[in-house]
C-alpha cells in the first residue's frame, strides 16, 4: 500500500518511538515571532542551555508593531518589552532576524514563504496556531505551545503523536469571484470547527491544483479553524515555481537535487487515508461569517438562520448566543447587514495577490461613509513595495482606504489596531470569536474581493452583481 504525503514526511522525521506511542520528531524549521518565545528564551537562560540549531530559526516581530507612526516607537509598555526582548534574545543567539526597520520584517507566515525558508518535506513549528499556512509547500507544518518552543530550540525535536490523515478533495472549476478564502469557509461551513479535529488535513483535487500559491496558503492557514492539527497540499510546478531564487531556497546543483525530491512529494496512487471527503467547486459560492465561529458562515446571497433550524440543542444555544452578541436577528439577509470598518490583511490575505484582486473591485470608486476606518495592511515590507510599484497604495488612498505599514493589525488586538465596542468590521482574518479585534467587536470573515466590495457599498455585497 501507497503512502499519504503526511505519511512521507512524518516517516522521514522520527527520531525515536515512545511506548505510548508517540515520537520523538525532527524540526526542521522553527519560526519565532515577539509574542510566544521570551518565556521560551527565558528557560534557556535560566537553565545555562544553548539552541541546538540556530541556523533554523528566523525570527521576526508581527503582533505587537504599530502599522503607523512607527517612527515613534510601540506606546504600549508592555508591547514594546515584548519586541525589545526578542531583539535582545536574537543578538544573544546569534538568530536570523528580521526586526522593525528592515524591508524584509512583517508578519511570519507571510514572510517565510516569500524567502523561501519553508521548503517541501520539512517539519516547521512556530508557536503560533496558524503556522499551518506552510503546509501549501508540501510540508508538515504545526503550531506549538511556549514550552514546546522552548523544546525545539533546546533539543530540534519535539514530542508528538501522530495524527489521522483526512483527504478533502475538492472537483472542477470556480466561479471567477471564489477565492482560496471562500474555499476554507465553506469547507468549515460544511464540516464544522471540530470536523478536522485528531486529522492532518490534505487538500486535493482538480480545483486545488487550479488554486495560486496564494490561495494554497490561504487554504491551508485556515484548516485549524476546522480543528485540524495542520493542511497539507502536494508539491507540483506550481510550489517549485514560486520557490525558484527565493533568497533561502537551494541554488545551482542543490536546487536541481532538490526538485527531483520534491516531485516525489505527493500521496501515492493507492495510499489509503483514514477519511475523505468530497465536494464540487460549482457548489461554492463567496461567503461570509455571520457568528463568532468560523463554521456559522453562509454565502452572501444567504439569509442568517432561524434558531427553529438548529440540529440539536446545544447548536440552538450556541447560534442564539451569537446572535445576541452579534447584534443580529434571525433571517436576515447577509447583504442588509452594514458594517462600521474593513479590514484587509492578516496571515490569511496579506500577500500581493489579495490586494491586486481588492484593488480590482475598488478602483475608480470611494468608499461608503458609513464607513469608519477601511485599512489595507500589507503582510510584509515587500509586499508593501511591490504594491507600491505596481500603484495599488494610491487605488487604495484615492478610494478613502488608509494604506498601512506590515504588521498582524487588526487580526487580533494586540497592537492600536482595534474594534471599539459594538463596531462591526469585514476581516480578510482568520477568527471571528467575541471580542477578538477589540472588546465588544463584530467580526465578519470574507475574502479581500468582498471585503472591497463592502468597503464601497457599506454592507455585504456580491461582487457577481458587479460585472
């Protein structure tokens, strides 16, 4: 019988087998950012301990940095201390870093793909959940708690037991306004938050291979949201294209040995996994959150549900306590639901391809006034250049959009970025839960395309109406 890529990968990585039947797994790659390691560098120091590898780790600052006024310095205390002592920590170290100031810094799942430091067949950690992402390169990628950073750095390994492998294999070809984005919130929709939960999942199928890099990543950022430990995505020309010269990726003779073993890097023909689903592209449509969980998301075109629809009890009792922090009231429809701010960024749709798609929907037009805020921040400092060369910052000014500078932003209020009470926001992130972009905040999931669109209109709107 065939292996699964999962299976390859994971096979090629264990160092040792427990009793309990979990292992002892090689790292390959280890992603630090401000938030999670200074307890982790804290417990090298005060155990006299060195990191095993400092040549893997690439370290950047995302959560805490100010998308504007940064020449000033980061306000909050204790934000400041955080990016301080990273930059501490990374000198003492002796670690790759990409700090404030450098064109390179911004957010660390938008970073290292573009320098090509996650390659196909690697383990990568981060303690970040949405480490993730990197699984579209053909890569065993997961997020880790503070103490198991610590682990990696002092030993390169990590405990773990191995997941189930479930194969969502998606058919046919995409309504021109879908989006990677779309994809994973339907899938969520359809499968639940707990429905990839004990699975690593891999994604496949003709609409998958269709799918940009971009898209991939996107894709595989928001498999924990359907509780999988990661996503995963076979290598093809595409994944090879997009790492060719990347400053990390192999050169000259390496690189050619490299792509003979990366074309290797897919599910054999008669691998068999422990579930599979399946579902057609022509089915999916743009979508949109309506609750405080991924899952409780509709298309566009939908109508909230009525509380009388709910499968069981505990379903009925989780979508009135939505309702009610949402502000929302049973079937209405999600295009007469107006929102206060937009945000387009985030790990999940921070890369060129999400703002040339956004600029696309939004040029020649302003934005709604009732429109508070509407902020475009780009998931790192090339991303921002290589929009500003293209003259996406000034689409996005003209229109009444403040152009920011990388950082996670909005995503999740760590930083000035933040939902006042009661606001009610368009997010190209990942989470949706109560009070994730500020107290009191409504957060709605949609793809950059609609979050444009919104931003225009000042409610959800079907950008299909637009052609």
């Amino acid at each position: 019988m065939g292996m699964t890529l999962f299976d390859k990968i994971w096979e090629d990585h264990i160092v040792d087998q427990n009793d309990d039947g979990s292992v002892l797994l090689y790292i390959d790659r280890h992603l630090v950012h401000e938030v999670t390691s200074p307890q982790a560098f804290e417990g090298l120091y005060l155990k006299n301990r060195k990191l095993w590898r400092p040549d893997t780790v690439i370290a950047t600052t995302d959560h805490n940095i100010p998308t504007t006024g940064i020449e000033n310095g980061i306000a909050d205390p204790i934000s400041r201390e955080q990016v301080e002592a990273l930059d501490r920590n990374c000198k003492n170290f002796g670690l790759i870093q990409f700090p404030i100031g450098d064109i390179r810094q911004g957010i660390i799942h938008v970073i290292a793909p573009e320098q090509g430091v996650v390659l196909p067949g690697m383990t990568v950690v981060c303690g970040d959940s949405h480490t993730s992402t990197h699984g579209a390169f053909g890569a065993i990628a997961m997020g880790i708690g503070t103490s198991e950073v610590e682990h990696v750095m002092a030993t390169q390994c990590l405990i773990q037991k191995k997941p189930k492998v479930m194969r969502i294999k998606i058919d046919g070809e995409l309504d021109p306004a879908v989006t990677g984005k779309d994809i994973a919130l339907y899938v969520i929709g359809q499968i639940g938050t707990a429905g990839g939960t004990g699975y690593a999942i891999e994604f496949a199928g003709t609409t998958i291979s269709a799918l940009s890099m971009e898209g991939r990543m996107t894709l595989c950022n928001m498999a924990i949201e359907a509780g999988a430990r990661c996503g995963i995505i076979c290598v093809d020309q595409k994944t090879i294209d997009y790492l060719k010269d990347r400053p990390f990726a192999p050169v000259d003779e390496q690189w050619d040995t490299a792509i003979k073993v990366w074309k290797e890097l897919c599910s054999d023909e008669d691998s068999k996994f422990d579930k599979e689903l399946f579902f057609e592209a022509k089915l999916i449509e743009p979508q949109v959150t309506w609750g405080t969980s991924p899952e409780m998301v509709l298309p566009v075109t939908g109508s909230i549900p009525s509380l009388k629809d709910a499968k069981d009890a505990t379903q009925r009792e989780g979508w009135a306590r939505a309702l009610e922090y949402m502000e929302l009231k049973e079937n209405t429809a999600m295009t007469d639901i107006k929102v206060d701010k937009v945000f387009i960024g985030a790990c999940t749709n921070a890369r060129i391809e999400d703002f040339r798609a956004a600029a696309q929907i939004i040029r020649g037009k302003k934005i709604s006034p009732h429109i508070k805020l509407a902020l475009a921040v780009p998931g790192s400092g090339l991303v921002k250049e290589q929009a500003e060369r293209e003259g996406l910052d000034k689409i996005f000014l003209d229109a009444g959009f403040e152009w920011r500078h990388p950082g996670c932003s909005m995503c999740l209020a760590m930083n000035d970025d933040r939902l006042l009470p009661g606001e009610r926001c368009a997010a190209t992130s990942n989470r949706n839960f109560e009070n994730r972009q500020g107290l009191g905040g409504r957060t709605h999931l949609v793809s950059p395309t609609t979050a444009a669109a919104t931003a225009i209109t000042g409610h959800f709107s079907d950008i299909r109406d637009w052609s």
